[in-house]
C-alpha cells in the first residue's frame, strides 16, 4: 500500500472507506500532519445531538410557555391570588382590599414587556430569554401616566404649601427630588418589588408555577451583550431602573382608582407615608451668584428699607487667619447674618442668610396661605 499523500482530497478519499469498519468510539492515531479539526470524533457528533429536546420534551416546553404567555395576557385572579410575592407586598403596603391581586400585578408589567414587530424578528446576536410576548391592554401604561400626575400634583402642592415662596427653580429640584425615577426606583426596591430574571426554560426545568412570574417586575431585557442589540438595548423603557419607578406609579394610580368614590384622600396619605415622609433639606439647593444684589431687589419689591451691612465683631484682623461677624439690617431689623475671613465673604453669607430666611419661610397652620409674587429678578 502507498503511504498517503500530503493532499487533504486524497486523505479524505482514502480514509473514508476504512472508517466504515471502525468502531465509533476509535480515533485514528497519526502523526500531527494528519490531525484536522475539520474532522470531528464520531462520539462528539453523538453529544452534540443530545443536546437538542427530544420532540416530546420540546412539545412540553411549547405547552407551558404557552400556558405562561396566556396567564401574563389575561393575569387570572385565581391564579394571582396564589402568588406569594404579590400576597406578601399587598400586605406589607397596606393596600386596600378593593385592589386585586390582578391589578397589582398589572401594575408589575411594563409596556416595554411588549415586544414589537422589529423585535419580534430580532437580527442575529439578539435574544429575550427573560421576555414573554404581552397584551398591550394590560400593562401599567396607562396606570403609569395617571400615576405620575398624581405624583406631581400631590408633591407640588405639599412642597409649595410648606414653602410658599420658593423660587420656581428649587421648586422643581425638590419636587424631582421626591419622584425622580432613580427616588421612586429605589421605593420599589425597598418595597420588596423582584425583578424577573429567570430565563423561561429555566422556569420549565424547575415546572415553576405560573404565578410566580405574576408576582415578579416583567419588562424588556436583553440576556446577551452583543453589538447587534446595542440599538435595542438602550431604550428608554427597557432599563431597570425605568421599569421599577413604573411600578411604583401605577401602584399609587390603582390605589387612587380603587378609592377615589370610598376616600379620596387614601391615595394621597399613601403618598405622604412612602414618598413626602422622606427628609430633604431644601436649604441645600439653593446657589446665589450675587446675593447682596439680589438682596436688594427683594427688600425694593416688598416696600423694606435698603439693606445695609455692618461690621459686628471681629478677631485677628492682622493675623493669619482673622474672622469678621456681619449682620444685614433693613432699618432697626436684622435681615440675617454672617461670618467670613474677609468682610466680603461675610457680607455674602450675611445677605444669604437673609435670603434663606425669606425663601424658606413656612407659615403656621393658622395663617392664611401666602401667595408670593414670584421669583426675585437680578
């Protein structure tokens, strides 16, 4: 017999015909010249189709994300009583027996779960192992929307209440203080609120009941990092942090819902005990650039006499480091005070000081509400 020829098409033609008398488990033993990963082992063939479902455990796996994807559509409330996570975070917020566990966990689903036709095709390197096809009529869409106003009409008017004469610009700061989405995601996480992250084959392998994934947050997600999903990994409603300050609304709006015949005010003593019972330091968003100019325009507008800065007490005004005291007067009242190492820089707090005080005045229960005319221009 002729040893082989270096020729890949001769070696395959003679190998061939003694392959089919070799067992399936042999490998043939020659020199690194003739070893190619273009030829696989026999058994290695055999693995690799173990490893696709057979046809009767892939009918299984149809048959319950079928069932998953007709419990998420119609969410059941016999099936969504059963859940235990949506039982225990009825429970831990309070929520009025008119709320259904159906609804709360409406309130769980983002629209974002709802995969569109471009995403229904992805291109390749896209997967959404997490996500399960959902009915557009029952996501927290419109509880979203109706929650976020009541959010922003009951925090603006608790906040202008309190401090009736704060500019526009700080008003707007707090109230995104108290309901910005990263405030009212982390609400949620304090509330108990999971996400799901469990794949649905995951969720077969182990027969999870469907009311568990009822009782988990259900949006968009993306399972691999690939360049081809970049464009659909980065949109708006598909972060995690959106989606769980989606909940956070949609749950005050199905309160509001729920109540609004019985009580009206329910929702917004919900609102008062997880969102305004927060502490915020208003003092801490306020930025003068010239306060002793600005000062002087407030003091004009309300009819006060022309603030003036006096020297109160002094230490070490040689020394290294000297401090002066500063207090602001309109007439015989003392507007504010302040303290420096120079008298400039005093000055400046004093007159600061003295715009704290006004812009954060908060009247008493039994005063009538104080209508400010609006911020001081400079």
């Amino acid at each position: 017999m002729k040893p082989f020829p270096n020729s890949t098409w001769h070696w395959s033609r003679t190998i061939r015909p003694f392959s089919q008398h070799l067992s399936s488990t042999c490998f043939l033993q020659q020199s690194s010249r003739f070893t190619s990963k273009r030829y696989l082992h026999l058994s290695t063939l055999t693995q690799q189709e173990k490893r696709f479902l057979p046809e009767s455990e892939l009918a299984k796996y149809k048959e319950y994300y079928q069932g998953l994807k007709s419990t998420v559509n119609e969410i059941p409330e016999s099936v969504a009583s059963k859940s235990p996570s949506l039982r225990t975070l009825h429970k831990r917020l309070q929520l009025p027996n008119e709320l259904t566990y159906s609804t709360l966990s409406r309130c769980l689903t983002c629209p974002s779960a709802k995969l569109h036709d471009k995403i229904n095709n992805p291109t390749k390197g896209a997967a959404f192992v997490n996500t399960v096809p959902t009915n557009k009529y029952l996501d927290n869409h419109g509880l979203n929307i109706m929650g976020k106003n009541l959010l922003s009409y009951h925090v603006t008017k608790s906040i202008i209440q309190k401090y009736p004469r704060l500019p526009t610009v700080v008003l707007n700061a707090a109230v995104n203080a108290y309901i910005s989405e990263a405030v009212l995601a982390h609400i949620a996480k304090y509330w108990g609120i999971e996400v799901e992250t469990t794949s649905v084959l995951s969720r077969y392998l182990k027969m999870e009941p469907f009311e568990f994934t009822l009782g988990r947050l259900k949006f968009f997600n993306n399972s691999l990092n690939s360049k081809d999903g970049i464009e659909l990994i980065t949109g708006k409603n598909f972060s995690e942090t959106s989606a769980l300050a989606m909940s956070v609304r949609s749950i005050i709006a199905a309160i509001w819902a729920v109540t609004e015949q019985k009580d009206s005010q329910a929702v917004y003593r919900f609102i008062d005990d997880h969102i305004m019972s927060r502490k915020l330091d208003i003092t801490k968003m306020f930025q003068f650039e010239q306060p002793t100019r600005e000062l002087a325009m407030l003091c004009r507008r309300e009819g006060l006499e022309k603030p003036v800065s006096k020297l109160v007490a002094e230490s070490g005004r040689l020394s290294k480091s000297p401090v002066f005291i500063v207090h602001v007067f309109s007439g015989e009242e003392t507007l504010g005070e302040g303290y420096g190492s120079s008298l400039k820089e005093a000055k400046a707090r004093a007159a600061t000081d003295a715009l704290m005080k006004w812009y954060c005045y908060e009247p008493l229960a039994q005063q009538e509400p104080v209508i400010d005319p609006g911020t001081v221009v400079v």
